[in-house]
C-alpha cells in the first residue's frame, strides 16, 4: 500500500508551486480573448496571389475598418476588427480584396457582440461558482452520515478551484507565447472539467466513507490510504482512456476544437491527480488538525476544572 497521505506535504506543494505559477500567468499575461468575449470579427480567408499582412491590413483599412492582420504556415489570413462586420461590411471587404489580390476564398467568419461577449463571461463565471456550492452542499448531504461531513465538500471544492486555475494558467502562457485566444470552448471544457474531476473526488471520498463503515475504530490515515489504493487504478485507467481519445481528436480533428481539446486534457490530468493526491488528503489532514487541537483543549477545561 502506498502512504500517499504520509507524503502529502510533498503534493500540496507541488500544487502551492502549480497553483501560484497560474495565478502570476494570469496577473501577468491575461488571456488573449477571442471574439467571443471581446466581440468584433474575424475572417480568414486565403488568395490567388501573394500578399503581405501589411498590404491585406491597408485595403482592409480603406474599407474603414481598424484590422489586426497576422498568417500562418498554409497562407491562411486571419483578419481582426473590432468593429462588427456585417454582411454588407463583409462583401465590401472581400470584393476590395478580390479586386487587389485576385480570387479570395473565405475559409471562416465569426462575429461577435462586445456586450453579449462580456454577458458570456460573466455566466461562465457563475456556472462556476453555482457548481461549486452546489457540489458543497450536494457533498455534504451526501456524506452527512460520517464525521465532519462539510469537510467532504470543502475538500472537493478546493481541488476544484487547484483545477480550474491551472487549465486557466495553462491558456494564459499559450496566449502569451503562441497566440492562443479563448473563445467559448474553454468555458465548455472547464464545465466539463469541474464534472469530471468531482466525479473522481466523490468515487475516492465514498470508498473512504465505505471503509470507514467497514473498519470502525481504524486509523483515519490508514483508512485513507486503503481507499486511494483501491481507486487509484480506476483513476488512472479511467483518465488515461480519455486522454487518448482527446488526443486522437486533436490530431485528426484540427485547429477547430483545439481550445476545448486542450482544456480537457489539462483538467482531466489535474482532475486525476487532486483526487487522489490533494483531494483526499487534504481530507486527512484537516482531520488531523482537529485531533491535535482536541486534547489541548480538553487539557485546558481541565485546568480550569482543577
């Protein structure tokens, strides 16, 4: 059996070193945001002829609109305004492109509202903190049968948060060093991810309370211990599975639901780990803190007594 809680001080670090790597990513570089938070437009289109960012960027201009114009290795133009470009704008553009650059094929288009962006944002925040109290409560209802049973979701909470903010770290250096922009995938992906990584907190948490029921009087760490054992496998089988399908999708698949493929993938990985290596014990050691303060404070009545 392995003594994951005799060594979770080592965990807890390397989730202290994570957790404040991501939130200086975040302070420091942000997040490149993409039309669907910033709002504007975005098309990518790819010409007959040969051209410079500099010269699509001059006839987009002309058209009176403020463009950011980068390409990449197949000579696909993205082009960003913030203005909205509606479906006149949009012909208006691609005919000064055409009449400049010769047959334009439009390869993509979004459009988005800077006020609908920012109402975007503010749900995906909510749906995260309601999924968080609502795991609270739901947690400690659920185990309201076994000792101290907020600490359960307390507990869940916390390794969800540890989740939420690396796969947001992670997003903030891609955007810093590869241009990356999130869009609405992330937000899907990190939903998806605070599902997941319960769902693996809950399965070592209720062999925890099934042990417990089986070996009362046990200590506390041995119980544990025991448990993630016991679920570790199922844990690793269960998100090694699902990795492999991500990043078969991403491979085949492409650019297109790189965003979402990519959040999956982090949270899975750190869903996996704060279950078994931060959830749990974090579980145990807030336990352990309890029981050091209890004989304290029973020596303490006891002096007043005497």
């Amino acid at each position: 059996m392995i003594d994951i809680v005799g060594k979770r001080t080592w965990f807890f670090l390397l989730s202290a070193v994570l957790v404040t790597v991501a939130a200086l990513s975040l302070a420091v570089f942000r997040l490149e945001l993409g039309i669907d938070f910033s709002g504007g437009s975005e098309l990518t289109v790819q010409f007959a002829q040969a051209a410079t960012t500099d010269e699509v960027a001059g006839v987009v201009a002309s058209q009176g609109f403020t463009p950011i114009v980068t390409v990449d290795d197949n000579q696909h133009f993205r082009i960003r305004t913030d203005e909205e470009l509606f479906k006149d704008d949009k012909t208006r553009v691609v005919d000064a492109l055409t009449a400049r650059f010769g047959e334009t094929t439009q390869l993509g288009f979004k459009r988005g509202n800077k006020d609908t962006a920012r109402e975007t944002a503010r749900v995906g925040a909510t749906a995260v903190a309601v999924a968080s109290v609502g795991i609270l409560v739901y947690l400690a209802f659920a185990f309201r049968k076994v000792p101290k049973p907020f600490h359960y979701g307390v507990c869940a909470v916390i390794a969800l948060v540890h989740n939420v903010l690396i796969v947001l770290g992670v997003f903030s250096i891609l955007g810093r060093f590869a241009n990356w922009e999130i869009d609405l995938a992330l937000v899907t992906g990190i939903l998806t991810v605070v599902g997941y990584a319960v769902n693996d907190s809950i399965v070592v948490f209720d062999r925890i309370r099934e042990n417990h029921k089986r070996f009362p009087g046990s200590d506390f760490g041995l119980v544990v211990n025991t448990s993630l054992t016991e679920t570790m496998s199922r844990s690793l089988i269960t998100g090694m599975g699902v990795i492999f399908v991500l990043v078969a999708l991403l491979l085949f698949v492409g650019p297109s639901i790189k965003n979402l493929v990519v959040a999956l993938i982090t949270g899975i990985i750190t869903g996996t780990y704060t279950s078994i290596f931060i959830a749990a014990p974090l579980l145990y050691a807030w336990e352990k803190m309890g029981q050091r303060k209890k004989p304290e404070g029973v020596a303490r009545a006891a002096q007043k007594t005497a």
